[in-house]
C-alpha cells in the first residue's frame, strides 16, 4: 500500500492504474496452495450481466468466480452448485461466530474459488473495511475476517460551488460518500442546508481507495479547507496521545461543538422558529417554537448532541418522535418520523451524529419534514441562533507536532494547481 499526492487541474482527476503487488502475491499463493491438482488454469466469468468481467490470470487448475449479490441471493444459492447442502449448513454454521452469512446483502461483492467444480474458497465483502474469508484446508473449512486491501492515493479534490455541495462533488467526478464526509467535518460551523452559497469553494486532501484499478471509495481526509460566504475554515485530522482522532483548526481549536448546527444534510428550511406562523392544517395562527427540515420521506436523522433517550412513541400531533436529554440542561425534541432508527427505545444512550430515525409526515404535517426543538432548562431556544460551546482543544504537550503536521499537511493543499486562491 502507498500514499501519493496526485497534482491535480480543477473538476480533474488523472488515475493511474497501479500494479496491484499484494494481490498478486495472494494468488501466486493460491496458486502453490493448489499446483498438485496440476491441471489447466481458467478464470469464470460471472454469468450475471450487470457483474463487470473478471480480469484474466494464469492459476493451475483455478476458477475464480466474481460477482455482486443481487436480490434474494442466499449463502444456499450461491454455494449449492458447487457443495452438498449439509456442508453448505456446516460453514454456515461455523461463520456465525465470526459473521453470519444470513446477513448478506444486495449490493456486496464476493468471490468464489473453485477447483473442479468444488468449491475451495470464498470471499464477501462484509463492508467498506472487512472481508470474510471462507478456506479449504486439507479438507477443512476455515473462516476468518480480514481488511479488505485497497491501493490507496493521497490525492486532492477541490470544486466550486454554484448550487450545493453533493453537485459539486459530483461535477468533480466523485463519489456523493465525499460530500458526507466534507459535511460531517464542518457541520459544527457550517449549516450545509442554509449557509452554502453560490461561489463558496472546497479543497479536500483525502485518501482514495482503488480496487483493480477502479475508485472504490474513500478514506481518511487528512485536510480540508472550505471556503463559505468569504469565510475560510481548515480542518486538520489529529489523533491524540490516547489514540482518539478528531478535526481542529489551524490554531488546535477542535472543530467539535456540544451539537450539530443542523440534524440533517441537504434539506431546505420550511418553517422556522417564531411566535406567529400560519398554521397549514389549523388555518390559525400558532407559535412555531422550532424549525421545519423539509427532506424526502426516509432522509436519515441525526442527535445532535450526545445524550440519552428520555421519550419515544407516537402521539396524534407529533406522529413519531424522541425526545434526548443532553448535559447542562439541554433538551432536544425530532418529529413527525417516518420510523426510528433500529434499536431506540426508551433510556438508550446515543452519541452525536447517530442515526436515530428517517423523516416522514407522520402526525400533523402537510409533506414530509422534520420539526426540530432545543430546550434549556426547559426554556424553549431557536436552534439557528444559539452558539454551542466547543470541545477541547489539542493538549497543549501536543501541539508542536500538530503544529508541524498542519505545515506538512498546508503545502501539500497549496501546492496542488486546485482552486489555489484557497490558501
């Protein structure tokens, strides 16, 4: 594995295939693990038309099966043409220790390793990071997880904005998983719903992820400079003496604040906190003492603060809500779901930025939205106007080697041709 710094012109971006050594050792090793079976190597071809088609090598008496699982695929289904229905339950058995092959999904990549038709190895790709490795050995089925390996560049992104940030992601040829990341870096400064503007700018340097030559997805993003309504922000990744990593600014001050300026990205504000609204179903006037999210029905949500779980459940005019208590007084109320996010119930503690339900119209709404409320000490507050408090710097015992990886990290954003007013 390798990081490099791609010098890059605006909206571009110049991949450069890479010799993928570690693979190739992996399957020369295959290779040995097989050669006394001594016959003539082939490598199969998926038979589902949207799989891309393998890559050609030269294995003894090795096929080596690619494909993606589409929809009702089953450990059964994809093993019953090469083992015995009871060996099929064996190594579903034996995986469940380690992950359970019931929790296969629609989407993942996987490969099986056949010889003579038998089926000799597998693996699933469990998530970005993990595989589960399935192999035979002097007859026996061993199961193991293990990181995927990635060719990993360290390159720079940069773009303008001229209508939101996933456009410009997408406008300089990457993936929308980049516009989650940029925005959960700056959502304590930045509120991505309301305070973007044409002409703001960004400058990611971020670690890419190839498989097989092809992007595969992100990495860590070492720095980041966004520049929103003539205001730069910089963001440097520091991982402290304890091992915990988070994002601070140029100076140490840690990018983190007591809570989210928003619980949801890429929405529009519908309705904001005042004394006298119009209500749409009441056909009144009635205070609004919080702010409408206005998002397609199934919009992820997120606390905006650590806390625990003090109400959950239904009720005529709120529909699906929660209720979580933070420290210091502070309250905040999510409204009007469509469902909650697996796993909350009542006295769960969750962290900020956990996913804790998707935006619906359940209660009294007129389309899909969230209504979000802020308490302290039970004196209702306008969430757009109220200043959270910071987290804790970089320890000071820390800050002549963070000072010199902001240098390190600084020349390697300005020395790319990207966008280089950002500075």
């Amino acid at each position: 594995m390798r990081n490099c710094l791609n010098l890059l012109k605006t909206c571009q971006r110049e991949i450069v295939p890479l010799f993928n050594f570690k693979k190739y050792v992996f399957y020369l090793f295959l290779a040995g693990v097989f050669f006394h079976f001594g016959l003539q190597s082939v490598l199969a071809l998926n038979s589902d038309k949207d799989t891309p088609k393998a890559f050609s090598i030269s294995l003894p008496d090795i096929q080596i099966v690619k494909g993606v699982v589409k929809r009702g695929d089953t450990a059964s289904s994809l093993f019953n043409k090469y083992l015995p229905l009871k060996t099929i339950y064996e190594i579903s058995r034996l995986s469940s220790d380690v992950f359970s092959l019931t929790h296969i999904r629609k989407g993942q990549s996987y490969k099986i390793i056949l010889h003579e038709n038998s089926l000799v190895g597998f693996e699933y790709e469990i998530d970005k990071n993990d595989r589960l490795i399935v192999q035979k050995k002097n007859g026996i089925f061993y199961i193991n997880q293990a990181p995927i390996e990635y060719d990993v560049d360290l390159e720079v992104v940069s773009s303008s904005i001229s209508s939101s940030l996933f456009e410009a992601i997408r406008k300089s040829g990457e993936k929308s998983e980049l516009a989650w990341k940029l925005s959960d870096i700056f959502a304590w400064d930045i509120d991505f719903i309301r305070d973007i503007q044409s002409g703001d700018q960004f400058k990611v340097l971020v670690e890419k992820r190839y498989q097989d030559g092809q992007l595969a997805g992100y990495g860590k993003i070492k720095a980041a400079f966004f520049m929103n309504k003539g205001t730069l922000f910089k963001a440097f990744l520091h991982k402290d003496l304890n091992g915990v990593s988070g994002y601070y600014d140029e100076n140490g001050k840690s990018l983190q604040k007591a809570f989210l300026k928003a619980p949801l990205v890429f929405s529009r504000i519908s309705s904001k906190f005042t004394k006298k609204r119009f209500h749409p179903i009441f056909k009144e006037y009635r205070p609004h003492p919080g702010v409408d999210y206005a998002a397609p029905k199934g919009t992820p949500i997120k606390t905006v603060g650590d806390g625990v779980i003090t109400q959950i459940g239904y009720n005529k005019g709120m529909g699906n809500y929660i209720n979580i208590r933070h420290s210091n007084g502070y309250t905040t109320g999510y409204n009007h779901m469509c469902k909650f996010a697996r796993g909350m119930k009542k006295n769960k503690k969750i962290q900020q930025g956990d996913i804790i339900g998707y935006v619906g119209m359940t209660g009294y709404a007129t389309g899909p939205h969230l209504d979000f409320r802020m308490r302290k000490n039970g004196k209702l507050l306008d969430p757009l106007k109220h200043k959270s408090p910071s987290a804790n710097p970089v320890n000071p015992d820390e800050m002549e080697q963070f000072l010199a990886k902001t240098i390190e990290l600084s020349e390697k954003m300005v020395s790319s041709h990207k966008l280089a007013a950002l500075k």
